[in-house]
C-alpha cells in the first residue's frame, strides 16, 4: 500500500504544461486587476456592478492561484529540501504582493459608498457576499497608502515568510542523537517526539531528554526567526493603526475580545481540575511531586494497541457512520483516492495538519502515524479538518475562507465521535485508558495552550523593548507552564524549548494561535451535547453551520445552534463535561 499521497489532482510536477500555464495565466490576472483598478475605481458611478466585476475576478484568481500555492508548500511539506518548491513558493508569495495596490483601492473605494447595504440588496452575487463586503469596509480603516501597504507585502517575503521557512526547514531536518536499545541512532525530530507515547518509561525519558539536547543545536536560529517575525508583526500592527497584535487577531478571527475574556477566565476556574487529574496521573505512575513532562503522554492501563493504518482508517470510518453516512463516505474516498501521507521520514515537517483545496474540492492530509490510538484519534482530527472543507465546496473562494477558532471544530468534533464511540464497546480496563488517553488530549488542549497564549502574550510584551535571548524565552515558557500546570506537573522537569517545536508562533499572519484550538475543545463539545439531544436532525444543523463558517461573524455561526458564546456560563459549562470525565478517572483509578 502507498503511504504518500497524491498530488497529480493539483498538478504532475513543477514542469507540467498545466502548472506553467495556470503561473502565467495567474499573472495574467494580476495584471488585469490592476488595470481595472485603476481605470473603474476613479467614481462611484455604476458601483454595483463594479463590485460584481470585482468579486468574480478575485474569485477567478484565487481559484487557480490557490491549486498552484498549495502544490508547492505540500511538496515543500514532505520534503523540507525540495528546491523547486521552495523557489516556486517564493514567486508566488511574491506574485500574491502585486494584489495588494488592488484590494487597497478596493478597500478604500468602496468605504466610500454610503448606500452599500441598499446596493448589495439588489444583486444575488453581492448579498451572497454581503459579509465579505462589511469586512472590507472594515479592513479599510487599517489600511495605509498603497505604497505603503505593497511595500510591507513585499518586505514580508523577505522578512516574516522567511524567517518561517527557516524555522520550518531547521525543525523538519533537525536529527537528534539518541540510545535505544544500547545502540545509538540518529532520528528525525518527529519520531523522537513521538516517543512521548511509548510504553516503556525509561525510553519515553530518554527521547525527552534527548530531544531538548538536540533543541540546542537550532536554539539560537530558532530564537532569532523567533525575534524577527513578532518584531514585523508589532511593527506593521502600529503603522496600520492597531491597539495590539491581539486586537489585529480578533478582528482577523471574527471573534471579539469579550468571548476571549470570557472563555480564558473560565479556563483559569478549570485549572484545579485538571491539576487534580495530574497528580492522580503522577500518583499512578509513582511520582510524589506531580508527572514529568516526559509522562504528560504516558500511556494507562494495560491496554497497548497498535493499530495498521488500514485498521486505523476502517474504525474510523465506521465509527463515523454513527453520525452519519455522509461523514464515513467522505472518510472512505479520502482513504481511496490517497488523500494522506502517513508516515514520519527524513525531510517530511513534524505533527500534523489538513489542506482543504478548495479549487478542486479534495483536501489532503499529514500525518506522522505509528499505530498508537493516540494517531487514531488524530487522523479523525485531521478528517475533520477535511470534512469541514467538504461542507464548503460549494462556496466560492471568498466565502470558504474561515477564521482560526472556528477551524477547529468539526475536527475536534470527530475525534469526540471517535473516543466515545470507543468507550461504548470498551472493557474497564479499556475504557480507563481511552479515558485518560481523552483528558490527556483535552489537558493539552486547555492547559498547555494556556501556557502558549500566556507565552505568547509576554513575548509580545517584551518584543516591543527588544530581541530576547534564548535564555528569556526558555524562561518566559517555564514561567508559562508554571503558572498553567501549577503543582500537576514537577517543576524539576518541564519543556523550556516548547516554542522551538510549534510551529504557530511563526506565524507571522496568524498570532495567537493558540486559544483557537481552546475555543474549538469546547464549542465542539457544546455541538456534542446538542448532537445526543437532536440526534439525526442535528447533522443536516450541523453541516449547515459548516458551511456558513466562511462568511459570519463567530458568535452567529454559534447561534445557528443556539449558543451564546459571550456568557462565561456556556464555557463553564462545556468545561464541567470534561471535569466530569476527571471525577470519573479518578474514581476509575
């Protein structure tokens, strides 16, 4: 069986007539936005149409601009040194600058119009696109001049982008030194993390202590990547007029500071109880000053099933069709027509994630699977991820595009499926470690990001009065992790290079990265609970709300379910169900 995926569907290779002819014709494209620009946009004459015009040809480009992105940074993906790749990247990200004069000029223009409501009631294409609209309204009181604005689009390329290939190429080929077995082995930094979920304990602390020895090598680098992409994106938030990077990622997320407020204050309530979780963990394990970070992962009971990616796909699957069969038809033409890459190599980026290609309404998948339920469980996130672009095939380009703590959902939703599902054909012995495999995942999906949003948040912080050290950053995190995991973890051994291996800080386009995976924990549990009330009228709800992610403001996506996420009572709430599975590990144990 082939364990990579396919990309002949996007294009056979760099040199493919196709993939030449779609460069230009996206070129092409540019151009001929730009012209237009500049020859309708000169009055509000005829702006209905012009908005029309404008929306289809954005529409068209991304179309083909977005198979062409998508084919190089997945190739890039599985191959951190593929050259054709990389340059290919580059002239794209470089090509995607030349849009920025146009959709300036869009932005301010069409701020102008004090009719637009009125003007969008009248045409089926505007009112279908009336939130992308409002948001350019609102993009426009953040804008600079257009020289301004395109030479920070081109300054990125060469600054933010660069510093995350770096970043990226520095972990994905990063080999760390380690002895397993008396014999001593050179391995991908991916495998070695892996290790995390190994049964035996000597070998999942000597992979720890192994990986944070090897972090030394890409330390310096890494902090300097680091240094460079918040310094630009503190510089840029200023220069466009706003309060913070974090008002800059709550505007991009459609999300505002109130949910935020809430939902964080709610998980600082809910730390005792996972604190508690860990120590029972600790206790079990047979630590008395709480669970070493190299055991956060530990495996319990004596339940150590490997699963074959062929077995791991068909329960899935299976277990899908309990929600519905749209879900586990969706899952079974994923797995046939090689949407995944499964394996960890050389070369091949770390962790996992989901491209949805939405120009040809496939998605492709990344994973680094070695059989334990743990990766079950993960491609079931991942498909999710690809599901959720399934929902959205037939939007267009501009209404498919759906801010971070959304996007989290539907995967997390299917992992839900998947561990519940489990648990109902368990044995004790079974139920108790896929219960504890569970709130091992949601304390990482609370607790750690915690710490990652409390890390990121002084990194800014500091980032404003200078570059810090590697030194300052290892001690900004440890502090992070403190505070989070309180007395659940032993201080003696935590993770001061954490932001090393995420790849989301360096993301210079998308900060924060971290409360959207809380937000999607538990907005995908209250999706849950509604799911075992309705039950088979909920799907046709639910794939409803997917579809719409691409073009409302969050807090209506969530009213289309009849949840109100600005009350701290519904994240109290959707915290107390996983609390309950904490009382019930306890007692189990």
């Amino acid at each position: 069986m082939d364990l990579t995926w396919s990309l002949d569907e996007l294009y056979t290779s760099f040199e493919s007539e196709e993939f030449k002819r779609d460069f230009e014709k996206c070129l092409a494209d540019i151009e001929a936005l730009k012209e237009w620009v500049h020859k309708e946009l000169t009055n509000l004459e005829g702006a209905g149409v012009k908005i029309e015009q404008y929306i289809s040809m954005l529409n068209r480009f991304y179309h083909v601009y977005t198979k062409l992105i998508s084919f190089a940074e997945l190739s890039l993906s599985v191959n951190a040194k593929n050259t054709k790749a990389l340059q290919s990247i580059e002239k794209l990200e470089n090509m995607a600058t030349e849009l920025t004069m146009p959709e300036v000029a869009f932005q301010k223009w069409i701020s102008s119009i004090k009719n637009l409501d009125e003007i969008t009631l009248k045409s089926k294409l505007l009112t279908e696109h009336s939130y992308f609209l409002a948001e350019q309204v609102n993009k426009s009181r953040y804008i600079l001049t257009d020289r301004e604005e395109l030479v920070i689009s081109k300054m990125k390329n060469t600054g933010s982008s660069a510093w995350s290939k770096l970043q990226e190429l520095l972990t994905s080929t990063l080999l760390v030194d380690i002895t397993m077995d008396g014999e001593q082995k050179r391995l991908p930094l991916s495998t070695v993390r892996n290790l995390a979920y190994e049964k035996a304990p000597e070998l999942r602390k000597t992979a720890y202590q192994a990986e944070l020895k090897a972090y030394e090598k890409i330390a310096e680098s890494s902090a300097a990547c680091l240094n460079g992409i918040k310094g630009e994106v503190i510089t840029t938030s200023k220069l466009k007029g706003y309060a913070s990077p974090m008002e800059r990622t709550l505007i991009d997320s459609r999300m505002d500071s109130l949910t935020l407020d809430v939902m964080i204050a709610a998980i600082r309530e809910s730390l005792p109880a996972f604190q508690k979780y860990l120590r029972k963990k600790a206790s079990l394990l047979g630590y008395k000053k709480g669970l070493p970070f190299y055991d956060l992962f530990a495996p319990m009971g004596e339940v150590d099933r490997k699963y074959s990616y062929p077995e791991a796909m068909e329960f899935i699957q299976k277990n899908f069709s309990s929600f519905s069969h749209r879900l586990s038809g969706f899952v079974k033409t994923a797995y046939e027509k090689r949407w995944i890459d499964v394996e960890p190599r050389e070369g091949k980026r770390g962790g996992a994630f989901c491209s949805n290609l939405h120009s040809i309404k496939e998605s492709r998948i990344l994973t680094n699977f070695d059989g334990s339920f743990s990766d079950v469980t993960t491609l079931a996130h991942e498909l999710g991820h690809a599901y959720h672009g399934f929902c959205l095939k037939d939007e267009t380009h501009l209404n498919s595009n759906y801010p971070m703590p959304i996007a989290e959902t539907a995967s997390i939703f299917c992992e839900t499926i998947i561990k519940n599902a489990a648990l109902k054909t368990a044995t004790d012995e079974e139920a108790f470690s896929i219960l504890e495999n569970d709130l091992s995942d949601s304390t990482q999906v609370i607790v750690d990001i915690y710490s990652r949003f409390l890390f990121e948040s002084e990194v800014f912080k500091r980032r404003q009065e200078g570059s810090l050290s590697v030194e300052e950053l290892k001690e900004i995190m440890v502090k992070a992790q403190k505070e989070a995991y309180g007395d659940g973890l032993d201080t003696d051994f935590l993770h001061p290079y954490m932001w090393t291996c995420k790849p989301h800080y360096y993301y210079a386009d998308a900060n924060f990265y971290n409360y959207p995976y809380a937000f999607g924990l538990l907005f995908a549990k209250g999706l849950y609970a509604e799911f075992l009330k309705k039950g088979e009228s909920f799907v046709a709800e639910y794939d409803k709300l997917l579809a719409v992610t691409g073009k409302n403001l969050i807090a209506d996506v969530a009213m289309i379910a009849g949840i109100n996420i600005r009350s701290i009572d519904y994240w109290r709430g959707a915290l107390k169900l996983v609390e309950k599975d904490i009382d019930k590990f306890v007692s189990l144990a």
